[in-house]
C-alpha cells in the first residue's frame, strides 16, 4: 500500500476517485478537478491494482499537489474501493468522480452552493456524453422537480454517477456505504434508493457540470 499524506486535513469538499486500468483517460479526468474555481477540496484516489501506467499518472500529479492523496494496492473493485475513500475522506461534501470523464471547472462551485441553499443531500447536474477523443455526442438533461426525481428514480438513475456530490452527514446518521440491497451490479442506483428510503434531499445543477460518461473501459 503507498499512501501520501495531505496538507490540508478538512476540505469542505472531499473527491473520491477510483482507479483501474484508466491511462488513456486519467490524467485529463484529473486536470479537470485541480482546475476547478472552488479550491477547497481533497483529492483521494484509489488505484484498484491497474496494470498499465495509471499508477505512474497518479504520482505525476501527487508530487505537484498536495491535495491529492492516494493508494495504490491489489484489485479489490469498484464498490470496495469508493467504501474505502470515503472512509478515507473528511469533508462535509463527498465528491464522486470517473476516471474517465471530465468536470467542468464551475462543477465544484455550483454543487456547494446549492447544496447549502437547498439544504439538500446529494446533488448532481446536467452533463454532455463525449466520445474517447472527447467530442461531444450528446446533452443529458436530469431531474430537477422532486415528482421528476420519484418518476425517473422508478425507472433508471437521476443522475450521472460520475457526477454527484453527496452530504457526508447523511451517510454517516443513516450508515449508507455501496454494495449493500439487491442492486449488487448497480451500485450506484442501491445508494440512491437508500437514499429515497431514508428520506433524502435530491437535488441537480440547472447548468452543466461535467462531460459524462465517456466510452467506459475500466471493467474488472
């Protein structure tokens, strides 16, 4: 395990991104987060055991930022790895980010501010696909009414995984953490139904706040 410390111990926001096999796609997904306007936040990443060079990248950015932290150990996947970020983290705010996909810079900025003003839980945006060179292929629009947060939540996720910022309190006053319920395959809608069931306070950016999802290539 290689773990670096980091300068600045409470962020507002912590980024929890997890790692396997992305050489191709992470150092731009990385740039994305270092660039944004909202500067107070940690960056954790955890390499999932890649076999390629994503290791390297990670170091390259750790030794001119000290507000990456990572680890870099055998192949666990995906779900164990954003339950032990999060444990890792000590923001108010948990960010989740791909890495394979981009953040605009006013993502961080906008996610805060209506999280704070909404007095809500988790907080997405909308998004634009992009293809593996980065050109944009589609606009996705998500949920912003609480009746359209219910409809879409019956039917598929409201919103892009990638992308969403969550109140750590919630979490923590509700013991939620991924890969528990019947969606084992689908992580990210289990938590999102827990958080419905548990009375969550959904939310979602009117402008966009990412490129998401890129063409995924980190399969286990």
């Amino acid at each position: 395990m290689n773990l670096v410390t980091l300068q600045n111990k409470n962020p507002l926001v912590s980024v929890i991104l997890p790692v396997y096999n992305a050489e191709d796609f992470l150092a731009e997904s990385i740039r994305s987060i270092l660039n944004q306007t909202f500067n107070d936040f940690e960056l954790i990443i955890i390499d999932d055991g890649s076999k390629d060079q994503s290791l390297q990248i990670i170091k390259y950015f750790a030794n001119k930022d000290r507000r990456i932290r990572y680890i870099s150990r055998e192949n666990k996947g995906l779900v164990f790895s954003l339950n032990e970020a999060i444990l890792q983290s000590g923001g108010k705010f948990i960010a989740r980010m791909d890495a394979d996909d981009i953040s605009l810079s006013k993502r961080f900025k906008l996610q805060v501010e209506l999280l704070e003003t909404a007095d809500a839980d988790i907080c997405g945006g909308h998004y634009l696909a992009i293809d593996e060179v980065g050109k944009k292929i589609n606009s996705v629009l998500v949920p912003i009414s609480e009746e359209s947060f219910l409809i879409n939540l019956a039917l598929t996720v409201p919103f892009a995984h990638g992308s969403v910022m969550i109140r750590r309190s919630f979490l923590e006053e509700n013991e939620l953490k991924y890969g528990v319920g019947p969606y084992q395959s689908a992580e990210d809608y289990a938590l999102w139904k827990d958080f419905h069931s548990n009375n969550g306070r959904f939310c979602n950016c009117l402008l966009y706040t990412s490129p998401s999802p890129r063409d995924k290539r980190q399969s286990r």
